[in-house]
C-alpha cells in the first residue's frame, strides 16, 4: 500500500495547528531564550560569529547531505513504496536549497569573525583563502555547484530533461567538496563525532550511488536481453531446385522423293 500524501481539504487545519503548535513552544521558550543569548553575547562577543558559522556549516552539511542521500533513494525508487512522488521530489528540492542558505550564511559570517579576518574577495573567490585555502576553495567550489544544480531545478522546462538531469551530476561534486572542506577546513573535524558524521554520510552516499549504477546497468541488460529475439534477422531459406528441363521434340524428318 503506498501512501499518496495528505488529504489537500485538511490543509489549513493542519498548518493552523502547527502554527498553534509553535506559538506556544515560541511563547514558552522565547524570554529564556533572549536573555540566555544576552548573556552569552556579552560574555562572548568576540566568538559568537565563530560559534554561529560552525553551527551553519554543519547545518549546511547535513541538508546537503540529506538531499543527496535522498535523491538517491527517490532514483532507486525505494521511497515510491512508501511516498507519493512528488512530495518526495519536492523535499529533495527543499533540502537541497535550504543547504545552499545555510551555506551562504556560514560563508557570510567569515566576515564578522574577527579569529581568522576574511575579506570579500577571499570568502567569495576560490584559492584567496588564508586558511587552509585548498580545503576552502572545496567548499566554495561546491556551493557554486549547489547553486547551478538548484537554479536547474526552477529552468527544467527551458533546458530540458536531458540537460536537467546532466546537471544534476554536479551535487555529487558537490557533496565531495562539501566533506573535503569539512575535513580540511573545519575546526571539529578533528573531533570523534565530527569525523563520524563525514563517514557516515558519505559511505551512505557512496553505497547508494553504487547500488544505483547496478540497477541501471542490470536494467540495460535486461532490455538488451529483450530486445534481441526481436532483432535477430530471420533464418535464410534454401532455395528450391530448379526443375529439369523438358526433353525437345525432335523435328519430323522429311521424305525424299527419289527421281524414277
């Protein structure tokens, strides 16, 4: 049985009790919250930015991550056993979109982090970096990519489906420079749970990515397979004996008249 979404009539009720939902989670939490950010704002100004850029990286990661894994699984079409379609399609989209924004702010606030001064120059232009710029052009590199594959998204009709799916090769690319500028860049990758999470996410990604070329591969088999009794060419038949000719008549022999 699969499942094909909400009922659409229960929309309004259902984001009305989520906004209900949050309201009260909002109300409860929020003068806690703000005077907890004061005080640590005050405390720590100088490292907040640092503290919020890691936090948007991870963040950022984790959504790249997501989306990758889960386009891989919506290709497989192990999720059509359990999703309908297009909500699944439209997640895979949102995911990968809220990766690039959360991306874009961990970028931004390089600027603000007085740790290692970054200009705009350097946060925007691959190799300028003055920490560990290979690792950062990684990373840099990989958000231009997530931004090409996402606008690909909103012209898929212009380009067309071939080109659409073409380049939606590059988020590959971009989820290894992705974990390469973690790994190269990132102050926690050093730590157990940092390391894990790169390991984690991409030996699920290389597994699926694996396991999508068998499928495809065991597909075109199958369809050669059946197409081939179709384009066998048809048996030559031998040809007939020709007849034996017809023996001639012979001509009649005509009478010589003798001379008496």
């Amino acid at each position: 049985m699969k499942f094909h979404g909400l009922d659409p009539r229960t929309r309004f009720v259902r984001w009305g009790l989520f906004a209900i939902a949050v309201g009260i989670v909002v109300g409860a939490t929020a003068p806690t919250a703000v005077r907890s950010l004061a005080t640590a704002w005050d405390a720590n100004r100088s490292s907040l930015p640092w503290l919020v850029e890691r936090l948007a990286g991870f963040l950022a990661y984790f959504a790249v991550a997501g989306s990758v894994i889960y386009g891989l699984l919506l290709s497989t079409k192990i999720l059509d056993a359990i999703a309908h379609r297009p909500i699944t399609f439209n997640l895979h989209q949102d995911l990968a979109s809220i990766g690039l924004g959360l991306a874009g702010v961990h970028g931004a606030l390089l600027a603000l982090d007085k740790t290692v001064p970054f200009s705009l120059p350097q946060i925007a232009v691959p190799g300028l970096s003055p920490h560990s710029p290979v690792a950062v052009a990684a990373g840099q590199l990989a958000f231009y990519l997530m931004a090409i594959v996402i606008a690909s998204f909103y012209a898929r009709r212009t380009i067309g489906q071939r080109a659409w799916r073409l380049l939606h090769y590059l988020t590959f690319l971009a989820f290894v420079g992705a974990t390469a500028h973690g790994l190269g860049a990132g102050t926690d990758s050093g730590s157990a749970w940092a390391w894990w999470i790169y390991v984690g996410a991409t030996v699920a990604v290389a597994f699926l990515f694996s396991y999508r070329i068998a499928m495809s591969v065991g597909a075109r088999g199958t369809r050669r397979a059946a197409a081939a009794p179709r384009m066998a060419p048809a048996p030559r038949s031998e040809p007939l004996p020709r007849p034996a000719p017809l023996p001639r008549a012979s001509a009649p022999t005509r009478p010589q008249v003798g001379l008496e």
